[in-house]
C-alpha cells in the first residue's frame, strides 16, 4: 500500500512538473507593451571626486535617456517636488534597496544607481533597477583616462542599460514613419556663371577667300530661383529634387578688330560687333544625397542629372572694309550672324552643401553646384547675309564670299561648358 501511494505522488509530481513548468516559462517573459516605462535616475554617489563630476554624469545619463526615447524619464525638478510632496528626503544612492524605496515614492518603474570615483583614472559604474521586482536588471562600467571622455563613457553606459531594459520590460517603441523619413522643401536663390562659345567672323588669309567662323568665349551671369524637395530614406540617404528657373542672365557686347595688309597701298580690315543675347529657361533635377548630420548640422553631398530647356538670341555683326590710298578707293562689305535657338541639354549634377535647422522646422541651406552638360552643341542653326558696297557703284555682290557649308558646320559644333553656381536658400521640414 504503501509502496503504491509513493508511486502515485511521484507521478502526480511529475505531472506537475511537466504542466507546470511551461507555464511558469511563459509567465517569465515580458508581456510587450508600447507604453513607455518610467524611470528616474538618482543621484550618483561621488568617491574620492568632486561632487560636481556625479551631477555633470547624471545630467549626460539623462539627457541620453530621453534622447533615445524609450522612456518616460522623469526630470531631477520632478523628483525633487515629489519627494518634498512626500515630506521624504533624498541621498546619495548606490545600492539596490535604496532605489526600491526612492522608487516606490517616485511611482517609477526603473531606477537608476551608481557612482563615480576616480584613483588614476575614472571608474563610473551604474544599476538599472526593476522596482517592481526589487531586482538588478543591468550593471554596467566604463573607465575612462580624462574627463574629456566621460561624456561618450556615459553615452555608452546609457545604450547597454536601455537595450537591458527594453529587453526586461518588454516595451516596443511604436513606429514612427514620418520621424524616421521627413520630407524637406525648400526654395533658394542662385547665381551661376556659364562660359559659352560663340561664332564670330573672321579675315580669311587670302584675300577673295570666303569668310572664315571663329570663336570667342563669352561669360554669362546667371540668377535662377529653385524649388527643391529630399526625401530622407535614413539617416545617412536621402532623395532629391530641384526645379530651375532662370529668370535673367547677363548681356555682352564685345567688339574686336583685325587688319589684313594686301600691299604697301592697300589694306582689308575687319571690325566685328558682338552682341550676346540672354538666356532664359527652366530645368528639373534628379539627385541622390547622402547626408552626414551632427546635432543641427547636415553637411550633404549628391550626384545625379537632369534635364534643362533654354531660349537663347544671339547675333553678330561684321564690317570688311577694303582701302586703297593710292586711288582714295574704299569699299566694305557687312555680315550679320543670327542665332536664335531653342536648346534641350541633359545635364549631369554634382552638389554639395550644409542645411542648417534654426529654429523648430526652419533651417537654412548653403550649397555649391556643378551642372556638366553631357557633350552636345547649343549652336543649331546660323543664318548668314552678306553684301558690298561702293561709294560711286551703290551696293554690288561682296568682295568676300559667304562662309562654306564646312565652317557653318564647324560653329555648328561649339559645345557647352559647365556651370558653376553657389546657392542659399531657406529649407522647412515636414514631419
């Protein structure tokens, strides 16, 4: 019998065991929650140290806590104005049961302890209390050589024990899309300066040649107004848009002469007028940034590429006189070249700058720009007109034939430069 009731206990115990140890598993793990635990850190106990460098700790722990955003952290005036409401007084606190009571009174669910001391170097050590439990969730230590590390010392203390803790209580931070992809207009001024190759006319070396194309290079003022949108895909990547209006741009005049002896009496000269028009215009890019923020700095690079429609006139004039002393003979032959063009670049762009956040949202951009157009001419068509005149005969055909279809051709082919341009402007972020 009694043989047989021993049996049946070791067996009813076994089932207990067998049931009841799952369930005592279960009941162990954390249930998750997205409400955020209160903690408080305490006054951290000061050994052979000032008690300055314990209240400079405490304030880095805290601010890194709330940083993080994991926690309730209540601030040191709170904790003061409870503890006076409760008529209770607070010390200096390094050990476990300490931060129970302190705890309790505060209606925290984690408290943080510790102290700092310093012999060569300095030695800060934490506890992440449980308070419910009355447990040590996490220790932690980190020395430090100079007190110009304390505060990554503490910035590395302040990430295990919230790890720890978010493990222990088992919160899930809810998502926040919008705080981890903000989106960024902004609208700016800039000024660019774009080198442009222009046809001019120029003597040929034999006389009753036809006229020869030249170039010269004119440098062109360029203001535009830009729209812009980034899309930060993380912290380090971003999207980017910008719209381009250019609204003016400068206009050159240039003139410029040459004289060409025929003999000791005779003598061909050519004075040209330069007449630069204006570009006006719009453009749309397409980039991809890549950010490097520290606190309210954001220095930014990007690459990408986009497309620009441009009007442009422009138009030359040339006077060929030829004079002979000896018979008191002159006569000039005149030219015009006329551009006026509609012209479709893909340019690609490189860009780099610093936003800037002022105040809130608000934030300022400074930022560098190289647009390089992909190689195409901005010289479509040139229209030619040529005529002579005599002071007795009235107006003949010229001395100097038009220019050939191979030197139209060859001013056909002047390509774009790159443009230069520095922009600043006013950004707004959306959360």
């Amino acid at each position: 019998m009694l043989r047989n009731t021993t049996l049946k206990s070791l067996i009813s115990l076994a089932l207990i065991l067998i049931l009841g140890l799952p369930v005592l598993a279960k009941d162990k793990a954390p249930a998750k929650t997205t409400e955020k635990p209160k903690i408080a850190v305490l006054a951290l106990e000061a050994k052979n140290i000032p008690a300055v460098y314990a209240d400079i700790v405490r304030d880095i722990l805290e601010v890194n806590l709330h940083k993080q955003g994991n926690f309730a952290v209540l601030e040191r005036s709170q904790i003061n104005l409870i503890m006076k409401e409760q008529k209770a007084t607070l010390n200096q606190c390094s050990e476990t049961q300490c931060a129970v009571d302190y705890g309790k009174v505060l209606s925290a669910d984690l408290v943080v302890v510790g102290s700092i001391s310093r012999l060569t170097e300095y030695n800060i050590s934490v506890k992440l209390v449980d308070i419910s439990e009355g447990r040590i969730i996490a220790a932690e230590f980190e020395q430090v050589p100079s007190d110009k590390e304390l505060d990554r010392a503490v910035n590395n203390l302040a990430g295990r024990i919230s790890r720890a803790a978010m493990k222990d209580t088992g919160y899930v931070p809810e998502p926040q899309d919008d705080d981890r992809h903000p989106m960024y207009f902004g609208i700016a001024y800039r000024y660019g300066l774009w080198e442009i190759p222009l046809p001019v006319l120029k003597l040929p070396e034999t006389p009753g040649d036809p006229i020869v194309i030249d170039k010269i290079d004119v440098l062109h003022d360029m203001m535009s107004v830009i729209a812009s949108t980034t899309y930060d895909i993380n912290t380090f990547l971003a999207l980017k848009t910008n719209a381009n209006a250019t609204v003016w741009s400068s206009q050159i005049r240039k003139s410029q002469h040459e004289t060409l002896d025929i003999t000791s009496d005779e003598y061909h000269s050519l004075s040209t007028t330069v007449k630069s028009g204006r570009f006006k215009g719009i453009g749309i890019d397409g980039l991809l940034q890549f950010n490097y923020p520290v606190l309210k700095l954001t220095p930014y690079a990007a690459i990408g590429g986009g497309y620009y429609f441009y009007r442009y006139n422009y138009s030359n004039q040339s006077y060929i006189y030829a004079n002979n002393t000896s018979t008191h003979y002159s006569d000039f032959s005149d030219g015009n070249l006329n551009i006026s063009n509609n012209i479709h670049l893909f340019m690609l762009a490189l860009e780099t700058g610093i936003n800037y956040m002022l105040i809130g949202p608000v934030g300022l951009n400074l930022s560098f720009i190289c647009n390089y157009p992909v190689k195409q001419s901005i010289i479509k068509k040139i229209s030619y007109e040529t005529r002579y005149y005599n002071n007795t005969n009235g107006y003949m055909p010229a001395n100097y034939p038009a220019p050939g279809a191979p030197n139209l051709k060859k001013a056909d082919s002047f390509n774009s430069t790159p443009i230069f341009s520095i922009q600043v402007g006013i950004v707004y972020r959306f959360m």
